[in-house]
C-alpha cells in the first residue's frame, strides 16, 4: 500500500485555495430528517463555483504549478464536473485549459466548459477520452488527474474538514464514488477529526469502478453503463483504492433508477436541486440505516448540482421515477 495522505496535507490544501473556492454550507435538513427518521446534515458543495466539489483539486494543482507547467497549459479528462472546473479555474488564472469529455457527458457541461474558454475535445466513450488524454500529455500539456493525484485529493478532503468541524454529531457520512478522490480525501479528513465516524462511499450499477477494485484487490478496468456520467471512471487509481480500503466502511452499489429517485427526494424534502451522482445517496442511506440501527446522524456530501432540468424529466420518463416514500421509523 502506498503513503495514504494525512490531515497535514488537508490543511495545507485549505490554506493554498482559501479565498479562491467557497466555503459551502453545513446544514441541517429537517425535510430529510422526517424522511429517515434521523438526523441528517447535508453538506452543500452543490454550491460550489462550477456547481460541484471540483474547483478544490483544480485550485490546489494550478496554484502549485510552476511556471512552466502553466505556460504549457492544462488538460483533463471529464464526465463533466471536473472538465467544468477546470475550465472555470484555468480561466481565472489565466491558464490555457484543454478538456476532453466523451459524447455522453451532459450537454450543458460541454457548453459551459466552452464558454468559460476551454478547448473540449469530444470522444467516443470515457476509455477513449483517457487514449485521447494520454495522447495530449505525450504533446507537452500538463496532466490535472480527477483523482490519481495526490494534491487534487488533499484539496478535495478540505470539504471533509469543513463538514467534520461544522457538524461533529455526524455519525455516518455518504460519499459519492467516481475516481475516488473525493472519499478518499472526505474520509482521511472526517476520520481524522471525528475517529468513531462511519464513511460510507456509494456507486450506481454501471459506474462500480471502486467496488470492482475492492474486489479483485487492485484496480481493475470497467466500462461505464450508467447514466451517472460524473461517477463514470473507467477505473479507479491504487491511490484513491488505498484510501478506501483503509478508511471507508463499504461501497454499497444502486441502481441507475434508484439514483434518479433520490435526485426527486432531495427535491422535494431535501429542497435541494441534485445530480444523480447525489441523489444515489438517498437509496444507500436507507441501506446504511438498515445495518446501523435508528441512533444514526447522517451526512450528506452533496456533490454537485450539474444537471438540466430536460435531463431529469427524461430520466423520470424512463425509469417511471417517483421519490422513496418516508421510511418507517425503526422500532
């Protein structure tokens, strides 16, 4: 197993991007809580500039960039958030920033990225956006890794050391799962600060990189199926894999469907406008509650907000989705 990052290097990715990211809201959710019959605090990185938890990593690695790492300009590979930030960051330092994305990823996100001035490069699918990458580093770009990256996962723990000094009754915390930086920086943070807390990460059938991982022992590749662009890496890195064997409870898998009803039940009792990749957080937190038992205190990382209103509607038509009713209250 490889050095696992520590709180040290948290704090140092804390100070490096204060002033440039937003410190999101910790809050408690009385609508969620009346649905679970528990606690729940959410944290809001849906709030984020770019609308997710991304800007963090990207802040983290263009500020320590030298000069002529910049000069070279930048290039990522992207299900959508990550391309969007570093679109918005490598604008706003005035870096050249190139993104390549699949065909898949949410229109939106392909346009923004553009706006901001990005270079998008559309392919295929996400295995040839990462040949396609490979190919561009080759060139002389410089390489900003959504999560095989050691200072991208340090930036993205910050938002655990947020949520952990905001809310410290917490005793569960979801995590979506794409690359892994972001549990595996969320539960180095979280377990640092709060040692009794349970860190949950949570997949969606199609997009199972870090479950593949776990069970075969290293990180295997996958062809992503679900429509959870933003959770669909084709593999997960022996980085972020280190750090959730040793840190994170389980990685429970739902399903594309369930995803979608969470997205709705955030909306209606969570009042908060979601991505898939944080309503799949809805369905794993019943799952998490069936084997903690009633005395729990959820927290929600709700990661991201990119996604149009047009998608929704045509994921509810496809999967006939509808909010999960309010759970029954354990005995």
């Amino acid at each position: 197993m490889g050095d696992l990052i520590g709180i040290d290097d948290i704090t140092a990715a804390a100070d490096r991007i204060s002033g440039h990211v937003l410190r999101t809201p910790t809050v408690p959710s009385p609508g969620l809580a009346a649905h679970f019959g528990v606690p729940v605090t959410c944290k809001l990185e849906l709030l984020q500039r770019s609308g997710s938890f991304k800007p963090r990593g990207a802040f983290h690695k263009l500020l320590g960039l030298s000069p002529a790492e910049r000069a070279a300009g930048v290039v990522a590979v992207s299900g959508g958030n990550h391309g969007l930030a570093l679109a918005d960051v490598a604008g706003s330092l005035g870096v050249a920033a190139t993104v390549v994305m699949p065909e898949s990823a949410p229109r939106r996100s392909i346009e923004t990225a553009r706006t901001s001035g990005a270079d998008v490069r559309l392919t295929p699918d996400m295995a040839s956006a990462f040949a396609l990458l490979d190919e561009l580093v080759a060139a002389g770009l410089t390489l900003v890794h959504p999560f095989d990256d050691r200072a991208v996962l340090a930036a993205q723990g910050t938002v655990g050391l947020e949520l952990a000094t905001d809310a410290p009754d917490v005793t569960d915390v979801l995590v979506s799962v794409g690359g892994g930086a972001l549990i595996a920086g969320v539960a180095t943070a979280v377990r640092a600060l709060l040692p009794g807390v349970r860190v949950w990460g949570v997949e969606t059938e199609g997009a199972e990189a870090m479950s593949r991982a776990l069970a075969a022992g290293a990180p295997a590749p996958i062809t992503p199926s679900s429509i959870v662009t933003t959770l669909s890496a084709p593999f997960v890195s022996q980085l972020t894999l280190d750090h959730v064997r040793e840190l994170v409870e389980d990685v429970i898998v739902v399903s594309d469907g369930d995803a979608v009803r969470g997205t709705l039940t955030l909306a209606e009792n969570g009042k908060v406008w979601a991505e898939p990749a944080a309503g799949c957080l809805v369905p794993a937190a019943h799952q998490v509650l069936d084997r903690v038992g009633p005395d729990a205190h959820l927290g929600f990382v709700v990661c991201g907000g990119n996604v149009a209103a047009s998608d929704v509607a045509g994921w509810v038509e496809r999967f006939a989705a509808t909010p999960f009713p309010a759970r029954v209250p354990v005995a």
